[in-house]
C-alpha cells in the first residue's frame, strides 16, 4: 500500500496521519515541507499538495477544523467564500 510504504520509508514520520478519498490531513508541524516532498518523490503519477492553517484553522472538505491553546480540536462547517445558500428546485 503507498501510505506504508511512503511513510515507512520516510526520514520524518507524522505524528498523526488520516486519509479520508483523496484528502489526507497530517497533524505535525516539524518538516512539512520536506515530509511533502518525499510523498511526492514516491510515484510520479500521484501528486500531493498541501494547505496549511491560518489563524489556527484550516479547511477539511465541508469541516473547519480549529485549534485551541489545550490541543482541543473544535469542528465547524465549512463554507467556500464563493456559497450562496441557494439551492435548485427539484419538480
């Protein structure tokens, strides 16, 4: 499987590692950068990009994840900049 192989293989190995489809979220903030570009040296054909949080949030499909000073990980929805709150009428 490519996750135990990547991160089996990894010089830095995340504290935390969840996949959910195609998204995975990783909670470590030590090497990042060079975690991100050993993922992507392991298969030419899968790439990976990352997103990192702001103002201790960050966005994980429709979830916003939140960060308190305790380690407490709060979860709101999400919503794109772009949504109206409108929805098709189905007949």
């Amino acid at each position: 499987m490519f996750k135990d192989k990547a991160i089996g293989e990894a010089p830095y190995k995340p504290k935390i590692w969840r996949r959910y489809v195609a998204d995975t979220t990783v909670q470590d903030r030590n090497n990042v950068d060079s975690f991100l570009n050993h993922l992507n040296s392991q298969r030419p054909s899968i790439r990976f990009i990352m997103e990192t949080e702001h103002d201790n949030k960050i966005a994980f499909f429709d979830t916003t994840l939140s960060r308190e000073p305790d380690g407490y990980l709060p979860t709101s929805v999400y919503r794109r900049p772009t949504y109206t709150d409108q929805y098709l009428e189905c007949l």
